[in-house]
C-alpha cells in the first residue's frame, strides 16, 4: 500500500482517502444537503413552505460563503478546526430536529453553513495534497466522492424515511446521530496528514501569487448553477407526481452521479486537462439545468439531477487541483479558499433568486434558463495559467 511520510511519520494513502471520503460524506452529503430531501417532509408536516425554505436555505449558504472566506485565515491548528466542525455539524444537524423554532433553525443551517467550508477547505488543503506528493492522484478522486456519497446516503435515507411513515422532526433527530458517531470515529482516527499545529507563512515565501479571475468567477458561476436543483430537486419532483417511491428516487440518483463522477474523472485525468474536463462538465450543467424546461416530465428531472449531480463535484475536484497546480504549496489554501468563497457566492445568491421568481411566477424556468446561459456565458472565459507542477 502507498505510503507518505508527513511529519515524519508514515501515512496510509487508503486511510487519507477513507478519512477524506467520509469527511466530506458528514459535513456536506449531511451538514448541509440534508436539508433537500428533508424539505418535502418539512412541508407534509406543516412546518414549512417552499419559500420559506429558500429564507432558511439563504442563511446557510451565507454561512458556507463567510467560512470559505474565512478558513484560511483562522489562528487555530487546522487539526482542531476540522475535528470541532465535524461535532458541530452533527450537533447542528440533530438540533433542527429538536425545535420548530424559525430563527432557530436559521441559526442552525447558518452554523452548519459556515462548518462544512471550513471542512471542505481542510480536507481540499491537507488530505488532497498529501495525496499529490504520494504520487497517488487517482485516489483524490475518492475524497471528493464523499460529497456525492453523502447525498446519496442521506436521500435513500430519507426515502426508507418517507416509507416508514417516520415524520421531519425524527428524520432530522437520525441523520444527527449518524453523523455524530461517524464524527468520532473520524476524530478517533484523525492522522499527521493534518497539522497539531497553527501553519504560518513563511517570510521566504514571498508575495501572495496572483489569482485567476476568469476561472474564479466561472466557479461561482457553477455554484449558483448547481444550487437551484440541488435545493429544490426533490420538490420539482414532486410537483409532477406526489408519490414518494417516485419523486423520492430523484436525490439519491443525483447524489450517486455525484459520487460515481468524480470517480471516473480521475480516471480521465491522464488524459485531459483540468480545465478541459471542467468545460465539458459545466456545458453539460448548463444541459441538466434547461432539460426539465424543455420536458416537463418526472423522466427529465431525474436526467437533470444525473447532468448537474454528475458535473457539480468534478467541477469542484478540477477547480482545487488546478489551484494545487498553479499556486505554490505555501499560497494553495488561499487559492482553494477563494474559489470556495465565489462559488459559496454563487449558491447563496441561487435561493433567494429561486424564492423570489418563484414566488411571483410560480414557475423555475426563468431561473434555469437564465443560470444555464450565465454557466454558457463564463465557461468560454476559463484560462490556463502556468504551473508550478503537474
């Protein structure tokens, strides 16, 4: 098995993949998309209607937006602020099952919000890197489908919910617990391959390399083009047919393209450029988002959520390699987090947009078309920038 030393220690690259797989599996399959399939359940309930779920939905991605921006520039360990964002994202998750409470709920979402991009930029900084220097790039593609494995997790758990007959408050409670034990299990195993330590710049490093504007922009671009359906994917569903063992199928099929993706990606790596793949999958995001437009059936809403979910996390994957690429190691996390902050942007924008055409129109065709000609619109301006390394 691959081995890497960091700190002078030996590191298994099967377990940084695992931990890393299962990272991004609780803070963002869980922490924060769990709110999408639970949504549904939320209004059968009673507890909450579609726009007020965009006014709930707004806040977290505030929150994932203020911890991208913020989550290089923390004056803790980075080994400290991942093991206390993966407690809190399962205490948050349990928590919304616990009240019914608006401004409660609003408070929770906005920690879970802020929590995962702090987790997404560790494990995108130090599990994805350590990777690099093993020489074992394929297995990042692992890490990243977590995300995927996530949402999957957590719609084929909400469907065997939904069966049941189990009510929102409960689901909530589940999903909670689970994350939780998973949260210490990933404590209990945390390794070196993450610093004890506050990482400081060093002086010798020099002057922070410049960013890349046009993929930046084009990032957050993805991030308002992903986040209409993976918020109301389950609720376009249902409105053509009300029955659970359909319209419920449609986000785990969106988590398993995700998963499934990033996966065969990094297959394609060898071959194709980082900028290369990301074209391709933006165009074809920008195809997922105006398909139920075009095709009003429940068949084309379950062929977006494969276009979109298939895409979102290679996207995602090639945008943080291509900063690993050109920023030297010192300067990487300010890039990643940069690139995590637009397309934090780019999906808390994407509710509020959705709540307010929605709620004028009763319709998300204009919100689809119109993000489908901006993805159109920002891919042409992606650029290739020299590297440091390949």
């Amino acid at each position: 098995m691959p081995e890497v030393t960091t700190e002078k220690k030996p590191i298994s690259t099967f377990r940084i993949a695992v931990m890393g797989f299962l990272s991004l599996a609780l803070a963002m399959g869980i922490g924060r998309f769990v709110f999408t399939p639970l949504l549904p359940l939320m209004q059968a309930d009673g507890l909450i209607s579609v726009s007020e779920g965009g006014l709930i939905a707004g806040p977290h991605f505030l929150g994932y937006w203020l911890g991208a921006v913020l989550a290089a520039r923390l004056p803790f360990a980075p080994k400290a602020v991942l093991q206390i964002s993966l407690v809190v994202i399962a205490l948050s998750t349990l928590a919304m099952g616990l009240t019914e409470n608006f401004s409660s709920w609003i408070v929770l979402r906005f920690l879970a919000g802020l929590l995962s991009a702090f987790t997404l930029v560790m494990i995108s900084g130090y599990y994805v890197n350590t990777l690099a220097e093993a020489g074992e790039t394929s297995k990042q593609g692992w890490v990243f489908a977590g995300v995927g494995g996530g949402i999957a997790f957590s719609g084929i758990g909400t469907l065997a919910i939904m069966i049941i007959g189990l009510d929102s408050k409960i689901s909530w409670q589940i999903f909670g617990i689970a994350a939780l034990v998973l949260g210490i299990f990933l404590i209990l195993f945390m390794g070196p391959e993450i610093p004890r330590k506050r990482v400081r710049r060093s002086v010798r490093a020099g002057k922070p390399t410049p960013l890349n504007w046009r993929n930046i922009i084009a990032y957050g671009a993805t991030g308002l083009g992903y986040i209409i359906p993976a918020t109301y994917l389950p609720v376009m569903a249902k409105e053509i047919i009300n029955d659970p063992l359909v319209f419920g199928w449609s986000w785990p099929i969106f988590g398993a393209a995700a998963c499934l993706s990033t996966l065969i990606a990094a297959r394609l790596q060898g071959r194709f450029s980082n900028l290369s793949i990301w074209r391709v999958c933006q165009i074809i995001m920008a195809a997922g988002l105006c398909l139920p437009v075009l095709f009003p059936t429940i068949t084309a809403i379950l062929l977006a959520g494969i276009c979109v979910g298939g895409t979102f996390m290679i996207i995602t994957m090639m945008g943080i390699k291509e900063a690993h690429r050109t920023a030297p190691p010192v300067d990487a996390l300010r890039h990643i987090a940069a690139m995590t902050s637009a397309f934090a942007a780019g999906q808390m924008l994407g509710p509020f947009v959705a709540s307010a055409v929605l709620g004028s129109t009763g319709d998300f065709s204009y919100v689809l078309l119109g993000t489908g000609a901006l993805l159109i619109f920002t891919v042409a301006g992606l650029k290739e920038k020299g590297s440091k390394k390949e």
